[in-house]
C-alpha cells in the first residue's frame, strides 16, 4: 500500500515537473521573416502570429495550430500503440 501511495506521489512530481517545463517552453519564442511573411513560433511548436504584407492573419494562426494539435494526437496514439510513451514507462506502477 505504501508503494502506491509513494507512486502516486513520484506521478504528481512528474506532473509538476511537466508543467513547470511546458511554461519555460512556452516563454521561447522565435520570429522568421521569409518573402514578406513573419511567423512566431514559441517552444510549445504553435504559431503565436503569422504577418503577410502587414496584415496579421487570425484565421491561418488557428489553421496551422489545429491541424499541429491533430498529429500531434495521432504520433501520441502511434506511440501508445507501439508500446512507448508514457504507458511504456509506468509499466512498473
């Protein structure tokens, strides 16, 4: 029963420890300008804003995020079914 109890406790750590890291990667950013185009890219791999010829685009922001987010749930879901990811670590729990 303690084992449980001190696993559970090792999961929230790593919790934690995942959000802490998902915020820091959040805070890097980068723009590339390419043939009148700006994109910012932060550390989490999503588009924070896309400027072609002066005009912020919106709609093309959320285009690309979403269909990033997509793969993003199907690597995850190849990974699982491989038997890797996160279930391939916490086998021993």
């Amino acid at each position: 029963m303690f084992d449980k109890v001190q696993q559970l406790n090792e999961l929230r750590k790593m919790r934690s420890q995942a959000m802490d890291l998902q915020k820091k990667l959040r805070e890097i950013k980068t723009t590339t300008e390419y043939r009148g185009i700006e994109v910012t890219v932060n550390g989490e791999q999503k588009v924070e804003k896309i400027i072609i010829d002066g005009d912020e685009n919106d709609d093309l922001i959320e285009a690309i995020n979403r269909a990033m987010k997509e793969v993003q749930k199907k690597a995850a879901k190849k990974m699982m079914d491989e038997g890797g990811g996160l279930s391939g670590l916490l086998k021993g729990f």
